[in-house]
C-alpha cells in the first residue's frame, strides 16, 4: 500500500504509471545515447575526413592538382554536376578559376544525341572563368547565377572560393560537413599558394640559368649553335631524323645526329658509304629525293632504313670547312607543310646557319657584341615556320616607326628597336615542344611559355650588357591595368619601350595567322587595338601607331595599289620572294599574280593584311 498525498493506492494500481515512468525514462537514455553516438560518430566522420585530406595534399604536385584532390573530398559529401574552386588573384583581388571537377549525371542512361554518342542533356552548366571580389561578402550558401542555384562556399581569410551545382537545397547534415571542409582549407590553401609562387620563381631561376648557359655556349661553341639549329628545325618541320657532316683536314665529322637509329650513323660513318653519299650531293645547296628519282633507293640503301618518304640534303658554306646535311621526313610531316615550303625552309635555315657561323667566328675575334649574333638567332627562329617568317624584323621596324613618332631620342630609338628585334630571343630557354606547340597551352604550360620574357631580359643583360633593352624585353607583356606579368606593373612604371613592344605585338598577333587559326583583316586588327586601349596597351602609343598608319592611307598616289610590296610590308626573306612572279614588280598588286609564292610565307592573299588594308581603304574611298 502506498500513500500519496493523504491517499492511499494499491502497488496494482501504481503499476502502470511506475511502468510508463520507466519507459519515459529508457527513451530518455536511448535518445541520450543515440545523440551522443551521433555526434561521436560525426566526429569521426570528420576526423577521417580531415585525415584522408591531410594525406592527399602534396604540394611538390602544384595547386592545381591538389584542389582536384579537394574537390573529389566535397564530391563525396554533395552529388552535383560540377565543382569549381577559385583563387585570389592579389593584384584584382577577384577570383580566378583555377581547378573544375565534373560528375556525370546517370551514366548508364540510354538518350539520345546530335552525335549518337555522347548523352545528351537539357542545360549543361560552364563555370565562369572569374568571380568578382565582392563573391567573398556572399555568405555560404545557395546563390544564382542567372537561373542556375549554386551551393557557394566562401574560405575564411579570402584566398579562395567554392561553387558546386547546381544544387536547389541541401540537407542541413551535409552543409555542416562542408562547413567542417572549408574550415580546414584556409592553412592548407595557404600553403599550396606559396608552394605554387616558390616553384615559379625557381622556374625562372633555373630556366635564366639553362638559357645563359646555351646562348653562352652558342657563342663560342659552333657545335652547340649547329646542335640548337637543327633540333628546332626538326621539331617545326616534323624531321623524323638527320645529320651534319663536317670535313676539316681530310677528317669527316659527324658533330650532329639526331631521330634515326644509331646503325644509320655507323653506315653513314662507313668510308665507302660516306664517299658514295657525298658524291649523290655533290656541289649542290639542296638536292631533294623521293620515290620519284632513282638517287632516292640509292640514298635509303646507304642510310638502312626506309620510314623516310622524302629526304633533303646539300651542301653548307661553312668557314674554312667542307660541310654537308642530311634529313629525312616521313610520309605525314607534323608541320604539314608542302614539299616546296620544306625545301625553302630548309634552304633558308641551312644558309642562316651557314651566317650564324661566320659571324660566330667574328665574335670570338672581337667579343665585343652579342647583338647580331643575338638577331640572327631571332632570325632563324622565326624562319623555322612560314607563319612567322619575317616577324622579329616587322616588330623592330614598326617600333622603331612609333619612336620615331613620339619623338624620342635618337639612342633610345636604336635600344627600342633591337629589344623588339630581340623580344622573344627568351624561347631559346624554352623546350621546342612548347614554343613550337599549335593550338593553346595548358595552365602549367603557359606559365612556362610566360618565362621567356624574363629569361629574353636576362640574355640580353648578360651578353649585350643594356639594362635599357632588357628592361623592354621584360615588360613587354605588362598591361596599363596591372594585369600583366611578370612583375604586374602599371601605367607609366611600364618603360615606354615595353609598351611600345607590347602595342606592336597585339598587332602583329592579329594580322599573321597560324595553322589553328586565320588572320584578322586589317581594320579589324586596328579596331581591336583601339578598344585595349587604356586596359592592356598604352592609349597613347596606340593613337600615335594608328595616327601613322592613317596618314600613310591617305597619300593620293595609292589609288587601288597596297601600301608597299608584300615582301617589303611582311618582311619576308628574299630567299622565298625570289620565286615570285610579284618580286620586284612594283606596276602591279601581288594577289593579281597568278601563281604568286605567298603559301610560301604562311599567307593567303584572302586573309593577308597587305591585301585587306587595300580592300578596306577602297571601301573607305
């Protein structure tokens, strides 16, 4: 019997309400122990996570490839379509675009296509390349760019930024995960910046010092100018192998040997093998053999291979020495050029060598100069390609045209004009493959291929000695917002000789084509510079630039007539124009030339600017 409260109640009426009490308080315990389960388990959900990211990190890999690694760790918290991860650039302080992972939505489901191939989809989201700085006032959570809701995850200290969609909602478990993530990155993020500014900066150093070390060795080392020559030429012109062959004193040399098998050059080396390749040379500058004529099975008996569908060889003018080339090409050059336009280039690379070794023995005699050593280098590297024949020659004398404009002085004219000459003697420090590469660069890539104006600059500091034309070489791609490299300088702390190389570049850039891609038309190249104008070039060197050309346009005696001969305008060397029934006819346009040599020069008379700039100012008139 139990009393409460002046009553009395019997322990079988208790019963029930001791049982249901009891049971509350189980609940109580279960819940209390399922909550504290939870959040133990959810601790070391996150201890996993955090550990498995400190495992993946690994700077010596670069940034890019450990922010893939942090976007796979999120995509397995969050299901979406696609993830993006933005970095601070310092000097805008917006974000750029530096890493994208894409999930593929039900990949085993059958629909259909434009292709048949790949499944085809209602709206495929592209992240934009940049964000604004204000993206880091924006609190995690979904925003909308456009009509597409994105999950956005702002990084405290504001080195980086997320975006993940789209997503329309997100359970609030998975937000509190992805919250716990991006409070680790920040020290990480930290980390890998610099670790990624470190390795550039040790780029640059070490490709100065391998840059300095070849043009060094180049200078005295004829070997080394013959090695360079001729790796860069089989790397644009698709050689798929070839030799040089020295004689000096009765003894054959074999200084170069590059692509073939090494039997090839113990056949070559064989005494009577040698004598009979000679004699199928001969006298001649260049001999060409194919299947066509009978010396073509003569020459790939001697060589004892037969993957070459072409083979050019002839005789080098060298200094005080008999000297002789050999190359072969398969049946599909990688350059695609025609067989005319390899026999040109080939010409023209073998004379330029020919020079470079005359003037290399004037050097070691004087040793006072590198700068025309340094030019024709400059030279030779753009004759490697019909599509950037005659262009360091066409920078200098157009920069040299807007000197002479703005009135500067005479001494500062004659620098600005062998910088612009010289602006991109920097590849020498490059691979071939990456200067010589059709199509765009990946990031890694192009962070290379930005080397070259350092690496220019410091060549030239090194061997000509001018700190003034080093200095345009190495800011020559500075822009008047800052937004430039390397050193992001702005305005007026651009030397006026980079931004005059920077003004005549764009240009050029616009007016030559590539394989990949057709030149602008004249007007439009001078329409595009206008609208840089103040952003990236100089607005004034680009009004006294087109001021020029205006004034130019307007001579009465023009008429329907170009400007100037297109060998003269282009700069091409006469080596190709000589072949050209236009050379030297200054009666008549060169596109009313029926069989003019202009493929030869990488040039359409359709898209060439000599033919354009005619064609517009007729419209004009």
């Amino acid at each position: 019997m139990f009393t409460w409260t002046g009553t009395s109640v019997s322990a079988a009426e208790a019963a029930p309400y001791l049982l249901a009490a009891a049971a509350g308080l189980l609940i109580l315990a279960v819940s209390y122990v399922i909550v504290l389960l939870r959040r133990i388990r959810k601790k070391s959900e996150r201890l996993r996570l955090a550990e498995r990211m400190i495992k993946q990190m690994q700077p010596e890999a670069g940034l890019e490839n450990n922010l893939n690694l942090f976007l796979e760790s999120v995509s397995t918290i969050i299901e979406a379509y696609g993830y993006a991860f933005y970095i601070r650039e310092p000097k805008s302080g917006n974000f750029i675009l530096k890493a994208v992972r894409h999930e593929r939505r039900d990949p085993g489901q059958a629909e259909p296509s434009y292709s048949g191939l790949a499944p085809y989809q209602k709206e495929v989201y592209l992240p934009p390349l940049s964000l604004k700085a204000e993206a880091l006032d924006q609190k995690a959570g979904i925003v909308h760019e456009g009509e597409v809701p994105m999950l956005h995850l702002p990084m405290e200290g504001g080195n980086g930024v997320i975006r993940i969609g789209p997503v329309a909602r997100l359970r609030k478990q998975k937000m509190e995960m992805l919250r716990f993530l991006v409070e680790l990155m920040p020290r990480m993020l930290d980390v890998l910046i610099e670790s990624e500014r470190l390795s550039l900066k040790a780029d640059v150093v070490e490709t100065s010092s391998q840059a300095l070390q070849a043009v060094s060795s180049m200078a005295m080392d004829s070997e080394a100018v013959m090695q360079k020559t001729f790796s860069m030429s089989a790397s644009a012109l698709g050689m798929s192998g070839g030799c040089l062959l020295v004689s000096s004193g009765g003894i054959v040399e074999m200084p170069v040997f590059f692509g073939w098998p090494r039997q090839t050059a113990q056949r070559i080396a064989d005494s009577s093998n040698l004598s009979m390749l000679l004699q199928l040379i001969g006298s001649r500058e260049l001999v060409l053999w194919n299947n066509k004529v009978p010396q073509f099975e003569q020459a790939l008996s001697i060589l004892g291979h037969s993957g070459d569908a072409l083979i050019l060889a002839g005789k080098l003018p060298l200094p005080g020495k008999q000297a002789w080339f050999i190359s072969g090409f398969p049946r599909l050059t990688s350059a695609d050029l025609s067989v005319e336009q390899l026999s040109t280039t080939v010409k023209m690379m073998t004379r330029q060598l020919a020079q470079l070794m005359e003037l290399q023995e004037r050097t070691k005699s004087f040793g006072h100069t590198y700068t025309e050593f340094l030019k024709l280098l400059a030279g030779t590297i753009d004759d490697l390609s019909p599509y950037t024949v005659g262009y360091s020659e066409m920078m200098s004398r157009y920069s040299i045209v807007i000197a002479k404009e703005l009135g500067l002085p005479a001494d500062q004219i004659r620098n600005i004009g062998i910088a612009a000459y010289l602006s991109n003697i920097g590849v020498l420090g490059l691979s071939e493959e990456l200067y010589l590469k059709d199509g765009k660069f990946t990031e890694a890539e192009f962070e290379k291929m930005k080397l070259h104006a350092e690496v220019g600059a410091a060549i030239v500091e090194m061997t000509i000695g001018s700190k003034e034309i080093a200095e345009c070489i190495r800011y020559h791609h500075e822009r008047m917002d800052g937004n430039g490299y390397p050193s992001g300088i702005s305005g007026e702390a651009i030397p006026i000789g980079a931004r005059i190389l920077s003004v005549v570049q764009m240009f050029l850039a616009k007016i030559n084509g590539r394989k990949y891609r057709d030149p602008l038309p004249f007007d439009k190249a001078i329409q595009l510079m206008e609208s840089l104008a103040g952003t990236q070039l100089d607005a004034k060197v680009v009004q006294t630039f087109v001021s020029w050309f205006a004034a130019k346009r307007k001579g009465p005696e023009l008429g329907g007539r170009a400007l100037g001969a297109c060998f003269e305008m282009g700069c091409i060397p006469s080596d190709i124009c000589r072949a050209c029934p236009a050379y030297q006819r200054p009666d008549q346009n060169c596109w009313e030339f029926e069989d003019n040599n202009c493929q030869a020069h990488g040039k359409s008379c359709a898209s060439c600017f000599v033919y354009t700039e005619t064609v517009s100012r007729s419209k004009v008139g």
